[in-house]
C-alpha cells in the first residue's frame, strides 16, 4: 500500500512540480518513522496456526451480542444506504455527512457497532476455522463483519471505508488462512471474486458523481490522481516545514481547543500520513519516541509462541492504524486506541477467568 501510494506520489509531483518545496531531511525522516512502526511485521509473520478460540462459549456469546449491534447498525443505515444509491448527487451526500455529529444518544448506539467491528473480523475467522459449526451462525456472523460497514460507506458516499474492509478482510485472512479448511477458502475466494467487479463499479460512481458532477466541475481522473498522491508530499511541504508549536496530544484525542489551531503548518484540509498526524502532537524527537514504543510493545506480542483472539484483534487493530496512516488519522484516533487496550485486556481478563474456572472444576 505504501510503496503504491509513493508511486502516485511521485506522478503527481511530477505534474506540479511548481507548486512543491522539499526537504529531503522531512521525506528520509517520514521513510525510517514508518519503517519503525512496521518492524512489528517485517519481523514476525503472525501466521496462526492454532485456533484462537480458547474460550469456546465465552466467545460464541460475544459473537451474538456483535450479530445483534450490526443487525441494529444495518436496520438504521440500510434507508439512508438506499437513499444515497438513488441520489444523482453524491458530491451533496459527502459534504453534508461529513459536516454532521453524532448528536443523539440513538445515533451513538447505532454506531456502537463500529467501535467493535474489528473484533467481528477475528471472530468470523475463528469460528470459519472451527469444526462443526452452525451454518446459520455463520452466515449471520459474516453478514455482521460485513454489512454494517459496507451501508455506513455508502451512506457517506464515501469509498475509503471499502477499501479499509477489504484490508481487514485480507489481512485476518493472511494470519488465519493456515488453520481454514480447504472448502472455506475456496468459498471465500468466489465471494471475493464476485464482490470486487461489484466495488469497483461503485468506486466508479462515487468518483464520476463527487467530482464531474460537483459544483467544483473537477475532472474524476485528475481528483483521484491527487487523492491517492499527496500525503507524503504534503508531510514534507505542509506540515514538517513550517510547524512552529505542537499540540502534545490534543490532536490525538480531540479536545476542543485544537479546532482551528495550525500550528504555524500550511496543510490545509489534505492529508498528511499518520506521521503527519503523530507530528503535529509531539514534534521531531517524540514521534520517534512512540514509534519505538509501539514498535517495542507489539514486537513483543510477535514473540508470543500462541496468539489469541485478544492478540489477533490488537495486531490487526495496530495494522488498520498504519494501512489507514498512508493517508490520515482522523482527530481523536487516540480514544481508538485506548478503547482498543481497554477491549483487549477485558478480553484477556474473561479468558483468564473462564479458564480459571475450568480447572478448578476439573
């Protein structure tokens, strides 16, 4: 993903040269950040080969509870999804959805889901990788992993939340596919072979009707050209340049009183890759400082001779943190985070417990 990324990078800069200013400190800095933040999986492969599935019932009733907030999440989103697929002008769609806030305890419930759904993803897999399971669990805890997410993009019209699906999907697919029975491979790879040419035709969509057809009468091709090819630059000339102060940490977890603070920097709305974002926090030396932590931490994890579904959620949490950082991290990603830990080691606790339970019994 990265390595793409810096290729459009490079096409666009190369069609506006004029208009960039670089410092090769700011891109050989960005280059060894991100390096940091992947030795994690440079240096494990974090292939399962054991089912992750210590807590069988336990984690059968999590499941349930999971089906039931897509299934609520799907009902709310599914009208909205309907309506946006029949608009003419899904450029109106994106720019209304992004400029509201969840503002009623009914919308935060509905998007409870979304705070978990990683979860759905290892769990899918987990119980994919299980003997004996009930078909019909298993499609409505697919339907789960998937659905929700897949209404809430078109909702927004918007196509980033597709692609960070697809990534989910393929990434617990790499660590899980060594325990997967043949049949269910083979299955998986006819649904995706289906679903994609379906994606693609929605990704042209949104792209022809946000662009061409918007007020702002701007051509498809060279929007996505300049999408998918500035981050990086604008790290360089936006961010590393000119920033003069930081927010240490405010950024990170959205207080108020970032709104319209720049910090001497000159990105404007584009996006600026995680390191970007981790910048505007905590400076030159504190960016490498959390790189290393994080690096360290999950290092760690990576020595672990079994990996549970604590273990797997958390990896694939820190790989979605990084895929998603090629472009942005939006404010407050740190609440992510922390809600992240807080699931794991709830996880973790329960599992002890049960297990704890089971020997004493025994």
């Amino acid at each position: 993903m990265y390595a793409t990324i810096s290729l459009f990078c490079v096409i666009n800069y190369n069609a506006s040269s004029h208009f960039w200013h670089f410092s090769f400190f700011s891109f050989l800095y960005l280059y060894i950040v991100i390096l940091i933040f992947m030795k994690p999986f440079m240096k494990n492969r974090f292939v399962i080969h054991e089912n992750p599935l210590s807590s069988y019932n336990i984690y059968r009733t999590i499941a349930k509870v999971y089906i039931v907030l897509a299934i609520f999440s799907s009902i709310v989103y599914f009208p909205i999804a309907l309506d946006s697929l029949r608009s003419s002008d899904l450029a109106d769609i994106y720019e209304v959805a992004h400029e509201e806030k969840e503002g009623n305890l009914f919308s935060k419930f509905t998007n409870l889901f979304f705070h978990v759904r990683y979860l759905g993803m290892v769990l899918f897999f987990s119980f994919l990788a299980k003997e004996k399971q009930s078909k019909i669990f298993l499609f409505l805890l697919g339907i789960a992993a998937f659905l929700p997410v897949i209404l809430a993009t078109i909702s927004l019209a918007s196509r980033g939340g597709m692609v960070a699906l697809f990534a989910n999907f393929a990434i617990v697919y790499l660590m899980m596919k060594d325990i997967l029975p043949k049949y269910v491979k083979r299955t998986l790879i006819i649904a995706v072979s289906i679903i994609i040419p379906l994606i693609l035709i929605y990704f042209i969509a949104v792209t022809v009707s946000r662009f061409e057809e918007s007020s702002l009468n701007i051509d498809a091709g060279e929007s996505m050209m300049y999408y998918l090819g500035h981050s990086m630059l604008t790290f360089n000339y936006g961010v590393m340049d000119t920033i003069q102060n930081y927010a240490n940490g405010a950024y990170m977890f959205d207080c108020s009183s970032l709104k319209d603070i720049r910090f001497g920097t000159h990105f404007g709305t584009n996006f600026i890759t995680f390191v970007g974002v981790l910048y505007l926090d905590f400076g030159l030396v504190g960016t490498v400082l959390v790189a290393i932590i994080f690096c360290s931490y999950f290092c760690k994890i990576g020595r672990r001779r079994y990996l549970d579904i604590p273990d797997i959620y958390l990896l694939l949490t820190y790989s979605m943190l990084i895929f998603n950082g090629v472009f942005v991290l939006g404010r407050g990603y740190g609440i992510q985070l922390l809600e992240a830990w807080i699931i794991y080691f709830l996880l973790k606790f329960i599992q002890r417990a049960t297990i704890g339970r089971m020997h004493l019994r025994a």
